[in-house]
C-alpha cells in the first residue's frame, strides 16, 4: 500500500524523490520496511501458496469432470 509498505510511481523522478526520503529518514524505511514484511507474511506464505495451488487443481478437476460428462472433448 503506497505510504504503508513503499512507495508506488511509474515516474522515475518521484521514486527517486521517495528514495531520498528513505534514505534520509529511517524511522519511515524501518517502519515501511516491517509493514511490508507483515504484508509478506500474510499474503504469500507457503501454507497459502499451497492451498490456493489445491484449490486450483481441484477447480481444474471438476472442470475437466464435467465437460466429460457433457461430452464436450478438450483438446
């Protein structure tokens, strides 16, 4: 989230301006820093990884059951 775990800009100019501000104030970049580690942990752990790579598996499953059982054929 801009201002919460980094800084966002497609404008190279602005980031360079948000880097400066890092650099120059590590209160901000440690703070930014923990939030976007929290985000991390939160969003993209390897338990969360594993149950959404299952739930699309099993999603491709039920898919591929039922177009059989439609009589469609993938190809």
């Amino acid at each position: 989230e801009h201002g919460v775990s980094g800084f966002l800009s497609d404008d190279p100019a602005t980031l360079n301006q948000y880097a400066h501000r890092l650099l120059n104030d590590r209160d901000l970049a440690m703070r930014m820093g923990d939030n976007a580690r929290q985000y991390v942990a939160a969003h993209f752990s390897l338990s969360q990884f594993a149950s959404r790579f299952k739930q699309a598996i099993e999603n491709a499953m039920a898919t591929s059951k039922t177009a059989r059982r439609d009589g469609e054929v993938s190809r």
